[in-house]
C-alpha cells in the first residue's frame, strides 16, 4: 500500500487529535508538529498509524519535556517505536491518560497498557 505525502496526512493528523497534542492533550497552535513514531531514519513513513500531532515543546529535543530528549520514556509510552516493530501494533499513552492503538484509516483503538 502506498502511503500519502505530508501534505496530505498532516491535515488528516491534525483532525483525529481534534486539535489536541496527543501526548499531553493540551490544544495545539496554529505551529505544531507532525512527530514520526517510527523515525524515517529508520524505516517510519507517512502512514496515520505512525503519525503524531505534538506541541513543539512535546516533540523537540530542546525541551526539556520533548520526546527526542527522553527517549526511553518517549519508547515506554508509545511516541517512538523502535525499527523492527510496527506503529500500528504499538500501543500509545493518549494525552497521558488512555492506552490506545492508532489505525491506519486514523482512529483510536483502545488497548490495555502494554507489558512493562
């Protein structure tokens, strides 16, 4: 299946968060971020499923809260997904507060915690 370009998943993102950031759940500004779970580097593509819609200061690696300067949390809660597993299968930590899978037509599934 071929997936989208940016241009036209971002605005799919950005109305499955409802205008939210999906890590913290606060409302997002006009400038937000659209965050790769699975990074490109690393095989990630443009598919809903892998795709976040993050405040700048829960994305960068600049912050001190962003998921780039945290990996092993951003990995524990679902923001990033390491190389050999598929976003679509791994559970995300909604707005602090929900375990959830992202599908590919993007929705959110609900799901248990995964294992720690």
């Amino acid at each position: 299946m071929k997936v989208r370009a940016a241009h036209v998943q971002r605005p799919l993102v950005w109305a499955r968060s409802g205008g939210r950031c999906e890590r913290c759940g606060n409302g997002l500004p006009v400038v937000w971020e659209c965050h790769h779970r699975k990074l490109r580097s690393q095989g990630g593509d443009w598919s809903l499923s892998n795709l976040l819609a993050l405040h700048m200061d829960c994305h960068n690696a600049g912050s001190p809260t962003g998921v780039h300067a945290h990996p092993a949390d951003a990995y524990r809660n679902g923001y990033l997904v390491r190389s050999a597993f598929d976003p679509a299968a791994a559970p995300l930590l909604l707005h602090g507060r929900n375990w959830v899978l992202l599908t590919p037509d993007g929705a959110y599934q609900p799901t248990e915690a995964p294992n720690a």
